[in-house]
C-alpha cells in the first residue's frame, strides 16, 4: 500500500473529551467553518446534543464488553460499524458521496482505544476509512480534577494528537498554565489550542494524520513530532547503549496533586535504531510488546528501517492491536534510522529497549 491509495480512504477525526467541556458549542462552530461544511457527524444519542447541521447520522456506540480473559477493549458493539457503513450510501445521491470526512464525537469518559481498533483493523471499516487525527477536548475549570478523578481522561489526553482547551476565560492565567503543564508531560507531542481564545481553527484540527488530504506523499516528520519528546520538561537526553534517547517522565511530583495520581504512571519517550531490523524480528518485538504489555503502550507510532527494503515501513499501535503496517514510497530525508516514539503507563523506554536487545541483539 502506498501514499496515494491511502488518499482515497474517507479521512476520520475522533473528538473525545471530558464531561462537560463544551464539545456541543465546538461543533457548532467547527461546522460554521467552510472545511466542515460537508463533513459528516456522527453524535452519541445519549447526549443532549443539538447541531445546525445537515449531515449528522447517530449512534449508540459506547458500551465496551469485557472479553473472557478480562481485556475492556478487543470489542466493541456492532453499532458503530453499521454506521460508517451505512452513511456511505445513506449520504449519497446519484453515486457521488456528499461529504468529505467524517467527525466521530465520543460521550464524556469513553475509551477511545475501541473505536481506533474499529478503524485500524476492521476489515470493512479500514478499506474505506483512514484515521486523521485524535481531538481531546480539555475543560480549564475541572481538568485537574477530571485528571485526578478519572483515568480515562488521562488516557484521552495521552492518546490524542491534539489538545484543546475549553473554558480557558474561567480560570486564573496561573491555574490554566498548570494545567497545560501536567497536559505537557502527559503528552507532549500534542499542540494545545485554546478554544476560548478562537484557536480551534479547521486547519489546527484537520491532516493530523500521517497522510493529509491535499498532499502527495507522507508527512512523517509532522505526524511523528518526535521533536517534541526531546524539547519536553524534564526530558533524559542521555544516550545509553547506542540508542538515542528522549524520555519525558517527571520524577519530582508536582506538590500541588496527590503523588498517585493517575497521570503520574505515563511515560512518553521516542528512540532511534541505529541498525536495520529483519521482519522477523520486527514481527517477533512487536509481538512480544503487544503480548506482556499491550495493554499499557498507549499509543505508538514509528518508521522503521527494514533489512533489504528501500522503502520504509511506517507503524501504529494504539495499546495491543497494530494497523498493517504501510510501506512509504521513499525516506522523507537522508536520515535511515528507524525511529518510534511511544506513550506508555508503567513501562518505561529501558523495558521497551531492553525486549529490543533480549529478542534481537540489537542495541542500536
């Protein structure tokens, strides 16, 4: 699969957001902007949700069933599924669909790893859609506490690839500043935006996946960002074992919050891979990570440099399920190291380097 077929797919913007934070008044807005006039939303009918809008389809999606071994999130209710098949057609007129991409708004604490299984991995819903991008809307005034209270939103804002921030009119410049702060090292690889202040533009939103939909080849750098492990508060910059190395895990805890707190488990860090990979041993960590610690690799993202191919492989994991991996017609630069960056809970980058080295000898 190369860049261009990956244009064709139906592009997909999942906003997820705490209780509360304003997501209704967003959308009225964002579908007031020309590049959402025709995009399609899809609300949860549990929310008292009204939007002057055209093309809006509901769904009922937001139950997780538990799985015989314990896991919350191998599946979810069929519902959602029917949906984004169905709008389609339901949409259409004369063969031609009448929207562009497509807005997913989840319910107050959902999880949004089922729904980015749904579209990574399913067979129907991955030949037609494409992943864009992970919104979390953030409320100024109970962030803090949402954060301490509820660790689904810690993992909203860890999975997302842009943080929005509601609200920011309602509370001193200090307490929103801390507030950014702890969003920081949660995930600092996510802009954040204040939507008081008329920042959540289309353009800050929209292509945030790693193929945008005017563009002709792949944005690595910009869906990587691994610029921002390295420039993160409390970043370790030293190297060790040859592989070069970005961690942003605060050891001191912030003394204003309970020190076990929820978020106080995320690390997020990238390295890089000094030698090429086989696909066997690439298959063989990557299973190995999914298998003993699937449920605690947030998200990760990586290009990798495969033994006798020219072309890199790009990857994508959000806790144990992987998108296929996509070969990049060419290197974006001269650079041909293989490079992930990972947001995990309770592992840290040695664990992650250490299974590298133990199943494949590499050490970079």
């Amino acid at each position: 699969m190369t860049a261009s077929p990956q244009k064709t797919l139906i592009p997909v913007t999942l906003l997820t957001g705490f209780l509360g934070s304003g997501k209704t008044t967003l959308l009225n807005q964002l579908v007031q902007q020309p590049e959402f006039s025709d995009a399609l939303i899809i609300i949860n009918e549990f929310g008292e949700m009204s939007l002057d809008h055209m093309l809006v389809a509901h769904s009922t999606e937001n139950v997780i069933m538990e799985m015989g071994n314990g896991c919350l999130c191998c599946t979810i209710r069929g519902d959602l599924v029917k949906t984004l098949r169905d709008i389609t057609w339901r949409f259409s007129r004369g063969g031609e669909r009448h929207f562009s991409r497509v807005l997913i708004e989840t319910t107050g604490l959902a999880d949004p790893a089922p729904i980015l299984h749904t579209l990574m991995t399913h067979p129907q819903i991955a030949s037609r859609y494409r992943l864009d991008g992970v919104v979390t809307l953030v409320d100024a005034c109970a962030g803090q506490h949402t954060l301490d209270q509820h660790p689904e939103a810690v993992k909203q804002a860890a999975v997302a690839d842009v943080l929005l921030l509601s609200k920011q009119d309602l509370v001193t410049d200090q307490d929103y500043q801390l507030l950014q702060q702890r969003l920081r090292k949660i995930n600092p690889a996510a802009p954040q935006w204040s939507v008081s202040q008329g920042e959540a533009t289309a353009e800050k939103l929209l292509d945030l996946g790693l193929f945008s939909s005017s563009g002709k080849t792949a944005d690595v750098e910009r869906w990587l960002r691994e610029e921002a492990f390295a420039d993160a508060p409390h970043a370790d910059k030293a190297p060790s074992h040859g592989v070069h190395h970005h961690d942003n895990h605060d050891h001191d805890h912030d003394h204003h919050h309970d020190v076990n707190r929820h978020d106080d488990h995320i690390r997020a860090f990238c390295f890089a891979i000094e030698t090429p990979l086989t696909e066997e041993q690439l298959t063989t960590w990557l299973e190995v990570l999914m298998s003993f610690m699937g449920e605690n690799i947030l998200r990760v993202k990586g290009i990798l440099n495969i033994k006798d191919q020219d072309r890199p492989l790009v990857i994508h994991g959000v806790q144990h399920i992987f998108h296929p991996p996509v070969p990049l017609p060419a290197w974006p630069s001269e650079d041909r190291r293989s490079r992930l960056v990972f947001i995990t809970r309770d592992i840290g980058r040695e664990t992650v380097e250490g299974a590298l080295k133990a199943l494949t000898g590499i050490e970079g």
